[in-house]
C-alpha cells in the first residue's frame, strides 16, 4: 500500500509516517517510480508505535522494541531495554502522583478550606 492508504487505514499523518520511517520505526520498499510500498503488516506496527508514542517512549526505545516485537521478532527484549522501558513506567507514575497532589491543592483552595501558607498584608509593600 501506498503512504496514502496507510494514512487512511491507520489515522496518522503523511508526514507523522514519514517520520516512523526517517527515525526507522517503520520500513518501505521503493518503486521505480519513487513511490514509498507499505506491507500490509504496517498498519500493526503503526498502531503499536502510536500505543507506544502515547504512552511517553522515545523513538530510540521503540527502534529498540519493534525488533523484538514485529514480524518473527528476535524474541523478547533484552533486560537492559526492559529497565529503560519500566523508567518510563515509574516516571509518569510519579508525574501521576504530582498532579493528583496539585489537583488536591485547588480543590481545597476551591472549596474555601484553605489559606495561603503565608498570607500577605496588602497594605504592605515590598
């Protein structure tokens, strides 16, 4: 299939793709033409990749992962790899964690059962 079709058939941008492919997410055989040929198979990864993107992983991991994922795959992912992905896991968890605690912040401070910590006096300058 042509980029085109693999942009309709996935919902990701020509140029998104063309990035997959820059960054080597994704592989295309070229025509005599210059055309860029999908494998039906791209669509698959396209979509893991889109998970993966969502999820906070760099294109440097997933260029790791997809072997290891697509097609015959060259089995699971080395332990090393595995630690860089749970790192990730663990970092959003903490981000999670910060603004569930921002987000207690203002609901207190909306519901009037909060005061700055350390008022000011308005008629005081400086």
């Amino acid at each position: 299939m042509r980029i085109g079709e693999l942009s309709k058939a996935t919902g990701v941008s020509r140029r998104a793709l063309r990035y997959y492919e820059q960054q080597g997410l994704i592989r295309s055989r070229r025509q005599e033409n210059g055309y860029r040929e999908y494998g039906p198979e791209t669509v698959d990864v396209v979509a893991f990749v889109q998970d993966l993107f969502a999820a906070g992983l760099s294109s440097r991991l997933l260029r790791e992962i997809i072997p290891c994922v697509a097609g015959n795959g060259d089995g699971p992912p080395p332990a090393e790899l595995l630690a860089q992905v749970e790192k990730v896991r663990d970092d959003l968890a903490h981000q999670e964690e910060r603004l569930r605690s921002r987000r207690q912040t203002l609901d207190d401070y909306l519901a009037n059962r909060t005061a700055p910590r350390h008022p000011r006096d308005p008629t005081k300058t400086g």
